[in-house]
C-alpha cells in the first residue's frame, strides 16, 4: 500500500480522499497524523476497535455491535482498519447527511455483503443494538419494540415484507427516508 518508513500520507490516498469524502487536505493531513500516532503500524485491529467503542459505552455491552459495526467499515474484509476506511468510516458516519449515513447502515446490516438484507441479518443487527441498550432504559421501550425478535418484526412489516423477502440498498435507503420510525428502529443513541 505504499505506507513509507516515514509515514507520511502518500499523494495517491490524499487525492483518493478528497475526492471520495468530504475532508479538505489540512484535515486529511491532521488526521493522518493522528491517526499514525495512535497506530504506528498504521492499522486498527478490531480487538483494538471493540476496546475503544466499549469506552462509550460503559453501562452495557456494545461489544457484538462493535464487531458488526468494524465488519461494515473494513471494506477489504482484511481484519484491520487502515488510514483510507478509517476515514471513510468517519465520511459516512459522521457526516449531516443522511444518505450517506444510511449507505453505511445497509452496509452493517448486510451481515453476509451479498448485497441484500434478509429478515435474519435484520434480527442479528437488532439483538447487537439490544445488548448496547441499558436495561433500565429497555424497560420504557414502548411494548411492540421491547426486544429484538419484535422490533425485527416492526421493521419488517414497516417495509412490507414477507419473512423470506429481501430488501435492496435502494429500498433500504428510500424506506428509512420516508419514515422517521424505522431510522429510530435501526440504531442506538445513547442518553446523555
Ligand atoms: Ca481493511
Ligand atoms: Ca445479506
């Protein structure tokens, strides 16, 4: 990849970032540099990655999502975040927009990367969530949400769908944009 001994970003990856996210050369450049702090040998292990998600979430266990959520980010599928998904992972995540938010939501609900969801990979996504849930707070959850199999059950119908149908990114995306609903059903924010 072209990572040379003295670290610095090479021109390629800067080019391939700056168009691909939407981070300018001085805050590609910052968080270089980081990043190559934190990870001299310029990757994240996932072990790694599931110790630093734990830190936000000392109430509960977020450490099956964090592995669903690091599957989602390492695109090359080799174990490890380097600099360029680490970025991206930032681009999509963190970004206003919703779009790109819920690219990469089908992305960790696409247990498989086949390209579609099944009602499985939604209910294996959903049970990760659950566990991040505190239980106090899974308590006041409103009766036909208050645990995995029948929120997976309300998204599903909330799509229309029958229990061996798949769903498509596109649809995915549109049918989380139509409805407030199902974007509160298919993530987690932790109370402050
Ligand atoms: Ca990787
Ligand atoms: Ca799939």
């Amino acid at each position: 990849m072209g990572n040379s001994k003295s670290g610095a970003l090479s021109k390629e990856l800067l080019e391939d970032l700056k168009l691909n996210t939407r981070y300018s050369e001085q805050e590609l450049c910052r968080w270089y540099e980081s990043f190559r702090k934190q990870c001299p040998d310029g990757r994240i292990s996932r072990a790694e990655f599931e110790r630093i998600y734990g830190n936000f979430f000392p109430n509960s266990d977020p450490q099956v999502y964090a592995r669903h959520v690091f599957r989602s980010f390492d695109t090359n599928g080799d174990g490890t975040l380097d600099f360029r998904e680490y970025i991206i992972a930032l681009h999509l995540t963190s970004s206003g927009k919703t779009h790109l938010k819920l690219e990469w939501a089908f992305a960790l609900f696409d247990v498989d990367r086949n390209g579609e969801v099944s009602k499985s990979e939604v209910l294996e996504i959903v049970s990760a969530i659950f566990k991040m849930i505190p239980a106090e707070e899974q308590k006041l959850l409103p009766e036909d949400e208050n645990n995995p199999q029948k929120r997976a059950d309300k998204l599903w119908a909330y799509f229309g769908k029958g229990d061996n149908d798949k769903i498509a990114e596109g649809e995915f995306i549109n049918g989380v944009m139509k409805n407030d609903a199902i974007m509160r059903l298919i993530q987690y924010e932790p109370k402050k």
